[in-house]
C-alpha cells in the first residue's frame, strides 16, 4: 500500500519561500507510469493543482504558479520536494502530495490515486 | 483552462435514496473526468476515474457516465459514510482543474 506524508514548515513569513517534502513509502517513487504531484486547498475552497514531477525530473507547473514554483525529486530518499516563493497571504492553504497514475506523454488519465493526509501552511508575519 | 462546473452547490437527499451529482466542461475533455469523495479534515479519496471506471475498493453504487463536457456521478442508494463533498476533475488538458465541488448532506 503505498503512503505518502508531507513535512515542512506550517509557518511562512511572506515574501518568503515556502518549502514542502513528501516522502513516499510502500512504493518506489521510479515506478514507470506516475507522476508525482502537489494540489493545494485553501481554507473552505475547491482544488488546485500546483504540478507534478517524473522521477527522471520531468515536470510540469500550474501556469497561474509557474514563476513561482519548483518541484524536485530525490529518488534516493524516495522524495519529493515543493517550494513556492514571494508568498503571500493567498498562498495559505492546505497542500497535499498526491500519485497521478496512468501516464504517459505527460498526461496522466486515471487520477491521484493516492493522497498524503495535507499539511496546513499558513502565511502569516 | 478548462473550467469545470458542478450542480448544484448542495444536495440535500435521504438515506437509501440516489443521488445525482453533475459536472460541465467549459471545452471537451473526451473522457477524462475523475471524480472524487472528500470528508471533513481528510484528503480527496478518487472515485471514479475515464468517467465510468471506479477505482480500486469503490462501492458498486457509485457509478460515473459521460462525456465531452457533461458528465454524471450517481450514488445508487445513499449510505451515512456518503455525506461528503464531491469533486470532478478534467485531465485532458494541462492544467488540470478541478470543480467547485457538491457537497451531498443528509435531508
């Protein structure tokens, strides 16, 4: 069964960097045919999702976040990583880290599957 | 961007009553449309995935159809652990987006 966790910082001051990790377990992060992504939810809101990282490092951004995000991944550790900077008070949200199946080309066509519990990240000075 | 639109905002139906949750695309997204389940202070749980093909471990009451930019989630015979918000999502076209959600209570 595979598990994914999120760690990092519940606090970020603004026009700081926010910075995120999800360590996956139960499962290889290099399995062929996923992606690994981040989807935020703000407080009483719908979903959005930020992007998602092949475990070569192949990713693709959200447009309306692009300049503002890195995804990374580290396969030795079988993590993967989230910053988003010059954050705001708008950024505050609940993020998750979640397993995009099915993919191929880039697209992934059967859901995020597998979902890590979210972690609160409020901007705040 | 595909805007996904969901009807109605709230559902107010009976146990072991059906329900009917509805998602539009503002553009087509074939048949790529995941539905999703979401309780208080717990991450989305996918559903229904292609449209109509539940995911691993889903009851057989929830069924999804449609296509193009209509499309339907549909809950047989409504048990107490189906209270929820439920979320469509379109994964045709980058970035991939998610609806308002419907949030199904107890009448």
């Amino acid at each position: 069964q595979v598990q994914l966790l999120e760690s990092g910082p519940g606090l970020v001051k603004p026009s700081q960097t926010l910075s995120l990790t999800c360590t996956v377990s139960g499962g290889s992060i290099r399995s062929s045919g996923y992606y690994w992504s981040w989807i935020r939810q703000h407080p009483g809101k719908g979903l959005e999702l930020i992007g998602y990282i092949y475990y070569s490092g192949s990713t693709y951004y959200n447009p309306s976040l692009k300049s503002r995000v890195i995804i990374s991944v580290d396969t030795s550790n079988n993590q993967f990583s989230l910053k988003l900077s010059s954050v705001t008070a708008a950024d505050t949200a609940v993020y998750y880290c979640a397993r995009a199946g099915n993919c191929s080309g880039g697209g992934c066509y059967s859901g995020f599957d597998y979902w890590g519990q979210g972690t609160l990240v409020t901007v705040s000075s | 961007e595909r805007v996904m639109t969901q009807s109605p905002a709230t559902l107010s139906v009976s146990p072991g009553e059906r329900a009917t949750l509805s998602c539009r695309a503002s553009q087509s997204v074939s048949s790529n449309l995941a539905w999703y389940q979401q309780k208080p202070g717990q991450a989305p749980r996918l559903l229904i995935y292609g449209a109509s093909t539940r995911a691993t471990g889903v009851p057989a009451r929830f069924s999804g159809s449609g296509s193009e930019t209509e499309f339907t989630l549909t809950i047989s015979s409504l048990q107490s652990e189906d209270f929820a918000v439920y979320y469509c999502q379109q994964s045709n076209n980058w970035p991939y987006t998610f609806g308002q959600g419907t949030k199904l209570e107890i009448k």
